[in-house]
C-alpha cells in the first residue's frame, strides 16, 4: 500500500528526518505560496523547484524515483480540469495547472515522506491548525489502511474463485458487479472503522491524538526554515529575471 | 468485600432490533477468573463492553463501585481494560511503542513517563523487542501481546480478553496462557476454548439467547453442555 510505504519512509533519520515538524511546514508553506503566485517563466521556475524538490529527497534518503510514481497520484484529477482549462481555450493555464499540481504533490509527500504522521499532526496543531482539521486527517490516514487492507482480502477472495479484472471487464454487467463490490468494500470498511474507533474508547480516547514525542524547535531549524524558504524565492525571482517582461 | 463487577437485570437492544441481552446477572469478585462460554450471537461480547461503558443498556451494573454512565466512563475505562478479539482493530498506532503509550497519554500521563510503562509493560509480555515495528509486521500471537501490553499498561483493575486464543497456533495459546496466568488483574475471558478455560478459570458462566443459563467450575459448567461445534449451536442441558 502507498501510505505504508510513505510511513516507512518517514521513520528515517535523515537530517531533514530530524528537522521540527513546524520547520517543514513554514516551509512547505513559501514553497507552495511562491509555485501557487509563479506565472512569468513557470518552465523555468518549476524546473527549479523540481530539482530542488528532488535534492531534498536524496538528501532525506528516500527513493526518488518512488517518489516522483507516487506525486503523480494526483495527476489524473489535475489533468480533468486542465482538460476543461483547454476547452475553454487556455491552454496554457491547462499547462500551468497540471505542472502546479504535480510540484505540490511532490512537495507535501516530501514533508510528509519525512515526518511520521502523529509528529506532523503535533506539529500543524502548534501552528493553530483546528483541531476538527486535525481530527479529520488522523482518522482519515488511519481509516485509508482499514480500507486497503479489506480491499485486498476481497481482491484475493475473489480471485480464489476464479475472478480476475478481464473477466470483470468481459462479463455482461461489469458496472453492475463493480458497484455491488464497491458497497460491499465500504461496508466491510465501516464495520471496522467501528470496531476500530471502539477499540480507541476503550483505551481513553477523548477525541484529541497525543503524540509520544515532545517538539522542540532549536536553532537549526530556525537555519533551515530560513534557508528553505528563500531557496525557491531565489529560483523564481532568477526565472522570472531571465525572461524579459511582455510589452 | 464488594465485587468487583455487579450486574443486575441488564438488558441490551441493537439499533436493528436484535435483543442481544435479555436480564443478564453477574458477579466478579477480586483475584478471579471468569470464563464465558456461549454460542456465537449469544450476547457475550455485547455484555462486556458494557463493562466500560463503550454499550449502555438498561439494568444496573457497577464496576469497582462505581455505576456506568456517562459521568464515571473515564474512569471505569482506566479500570476496565478490553482486548479485543481481532488484534488489528487495536493496533493502530505507527511503531508497537506507540501503540502501547496510546491509552497512557490519553490518561494525561508525561511523555516520558508514559513511554517507560509503555516500555516496562512490552517487557511483561515479552515482546520489547518490537518496540520500534510497526504493528502490522507482526505474527498474530504478537500482536495480541502488543495488544496485551496496550491494556496492561493502563494498569487496569480488570482485564477483559475477548476470543483470546483466536488465530492463535497450539504454542502461541500455550505460551498466552502462562502470560495470562502471571498477570496480577481480575479477567474475565471470552472464549470458546474450554482447554484454555480450565487452565486458567476459577469459574465459567454460560450465555444463551441473551441470558446467563449456567454457572459454576469450568468442569461443572462443560460436563452439563451439549456441544456441538459442527452447528455452531451449544445447546445448554439442564
């Protein structure tokens, strides 16, 4: 599963691994911020900022070429709306927008492929994210695993039975036979979710994840948010620079 | 001396209908071992989550003392530990460590603090060596340590095991029973079992339709069942 590969990433312990969590969120932040705002020499400017990205990842020891599979999740609903962007007659919004896209991706999977998710949750609640917010993202990463793993068991029951995704697709009511899988999935998937958060009451649970480590922002993150955010500041004002403003 | 757990008169219904307890009567007192013996469906499970008020239904029950609404839950959920029948439900935390320290910090206790029981209770069922896995990495029998550990933690006056011997090979039910056995709480195990009840159980209740239609030693209670497996149905002959 993609986020039990994401979550052995983020117990590594690289420099970046070791970073405060609010440090990789500021930062995040300019990046997004100076990608979202980029529009004169976006060529220039998202190529920067990928290979900036990509370093970020080497430096962090994690998989790059995983990585760069993985960002690209997000590509078929960018490209939806970038195909109406080019309908419409924009093209190259519709360029802009799956390049933009994709640079986001790649960005919050880098801060996420290298904080484990109870360490960011701790760390976006120091920094005033609502607890609703917080509450909703930690039960919807937990719940992603409950429905994989059922997901999986059913795949692997049905194809003990002969069934395969061809003979799905040959069979009469294919669509049919998709939905009624689908319901059964979530089903399945909302029974454990019960016992699941069940589980969690039992043990205390008051609606508020605590984390088993205690934050602390030292002086190297204060370097490295600083010098995280000027870094893509630079590469944008440096494209932007080398092409001359439209007359 | 006041039982630990005192049940009057408890009757449960599902959103769905189902009559699940229809006047269930049960005492536990300090230092035992009860076993619940019951066909699937007869309400077992549904009566000990009532325990720690994660099911409320009508009739009294008194836990410590203390009658189960909504003002005392927290605190019978810190004498009431539940293990529950299938580990993954329980384990959901990253790394095993975490997962154990989960009902600690939610207690309120210091991280440090916390993370040393955490610690010391992976060491009683021995398995601080997977302190730092992550819990789906584990073999069944593992994991049910590690979902012992998160319960014992707690230092819970009681312990609630559900099926605990489910998925569990002959040597993994062995070598449970003798963590069970060393473990200081009053239990109250769920179980169709009966080899591991009578070497752990000073008594055994039998739940049928909702109700509790025999008790007494393991052997008592076992001697007078019909049971029959090959129908799921354990029919209780008077």
């Amino acid at each position: 599963m993609h986020q039990a590969v994401v979550e052995r990433w983020s117990r590594g312990n690289s420099l970046l691994h070791r970073r405060d969590p609010r440090a990789k969120i500021g930062a995040l932040v300019v990046f997004l911020v100076a990608l979202a705002t980029a529009h004169r020499g976006l060529a220039f400017t998202a190529a920067g900022l990928l290979i900036l990205l990509a370093c970020g990842f080497i430096w962090a020891r994690v998989p790059l070429a995983g990585a760069m599979a993985r960002a690209g999740l997000v590509l078929p609903f960018a490209i939806v709306f970038a195909l109406i962007s080019w309908a419409a007659g924009d093209p190259g919004r519709a360029v802009a927008l799956v390049i933009k896209s994709y640079l986001s991706a790649f960005a919050v999977l880098l801060v996420v492929s290298t904080t484990p998710l109870p360490v960011l949750l701790r760390g976006l609640e120091m920094t005033g994210t609502p607890q609703f917010v917080l509450l909703v993202a930690q039960f919807l990463y937990r719940y992603l695993f409950v429905i994989g793993r059922e997901a999986e068991q059913m795949s692997r029951a049905a194809a003990a039975r002969g069934a395969s995704a061809r003979k799905w697709i040959a069979a009469s009511g294919p669509f049919r036979a998709a939905a009624g899988a689908l319901a059964a999935l979530f089903a399945r998937s909302y029974a454990r979710a019960e016992h699941i958060h069940r589980a969690m009451l039992a043990r205390c649970f008051q609606g508020h994840f605590q984390t088993a480590q205690n934050l602390r922002f030292c002086r190297s993150d204060a370097v490295f948010v600083l010098a995280a955010s000027l870094i893509p500041l630079a590469v944008r004002i440096a494209a932007e620079r080398a092409l001359p403003w439209p007359r | 001396m006041a039982p630990l757990i005192e049940v009057r008169g408890l009757r449960f219904k599902y959103e769905d209908g189902t009559a699940a307890l229809n006047g269930v009567d049960f005492q536990l007192e300090a230092g035992e071992t009860v076993a619940l013996f019951g066909p699937n469906g007869s309400g077992k499970t549904t009566f000990v989550l009532h325990l720690n008020g994660l099911l409320t239904g009508e009739g009294t029950v008194q836990v410590c003392g203390l009658p189960v609404n909504r003002k005392t839950i927290p605190q019978l959920r810190r004498k009431v530990g539940i293990v529950f029948q299938d580990s993954d439900t329980q384990l959901f935390m990253p790394t095993v460590l975490e997962d154990v320290a989960f009902g600690l910090l939610n207690l309120g206790i210091e991280h440090a603090a916390a993370l040393s029981r955490a610690h010391a209770a992976l060491e009683t069922v021995g398995m601080a060596r997977t302190a730092s896995r992550a819990p789906y990495h584990l073999s069944a029998g593992e994991k049910k340590r590690v979902a012992i550990a998160g319960i014992i933690a707690m230092e819970p006056e009681i312990l609630v095991l559900d099926e605990p011997t489910a998925n569990l090979d002959p040597p993994g039910q062995r070598s449970l029973a003798e963590l069970i056995a060393h473990l200081p709480q009053a239990k109250i195990l769920v179980t169709h079992d009966i080899g591991f009840a009578q070497a752990l159980c000073h008594r055994a209740v039998f739940f049928q339709d909702g109700v509790i239609a025999a008790g007494g030693t393991v052997e008592e209670v076992v001697s007078r069942l019909d049971w029959d497996f090959s129908v799921e149905r354990s029919k209780f002959r008077p």
